[in-house]
C-alpha cells in the first residue's frame, strides 16, 4: 500500500508495510497523522540521516509521477 499525504501543508510519500496498513485500517486518518509527524521529526530527506523511512520513500521514483498528477487534478477540481 502507498501512502500520499498531505495534511499540514507537509507531503510524504512512501509504502507502507503491512502493520502500517493494518493500523491505518483501524485507526483512519488519526494513524496518518502520527505516522506523517514521524517521518517529518526523522528528516529523511536530510543528508547523511539515518531516518528508517528514507529507503522507503517513492519520491524519484515513476509511482511519484502519476501521485504528482493526481494531486494536481485533486487542486484543480478543489478551484472550480
């Protein structure tokens, strides 16, 4: 499972393990919001960190892309 998220004005995105994906099932969104403020307070995208999200990130990756296109569409509807 991919995780696209973008509360707070802050995105992540990466896949999510299954124990991730099962918490979220139960959880819903307050499970996001917890997981998004773990990965901000570990600065994957920071060089030389040791954030255990970083090798799970989908940033420069083609997934990141069509996630990039459909944020866009999601905005544009949001306008109208």
């Amino acid at each position: 499972m991919i995780a696209l998220d973008g509360e707070h004005g802050s995105w992540f995105f990466l896949e999510i393990t299954e124990e991730e994906a099962s918490l979220f099932s139960k959880t819903g969104r307050t499970y996001l919001d917890d997981l998004a403020q773990r990965i901000r307070s570990s600065a994957p995208g920071v060089r030389g960190n040791k954030s255990p999200f970083t090798a799970r990130s989908l940033v420069m990756t083609p997934a990141r892309k069509r996630a990039d296109a459909a944020v866009d569409a999601w905005y544009a509807d949001k306008q109208t």
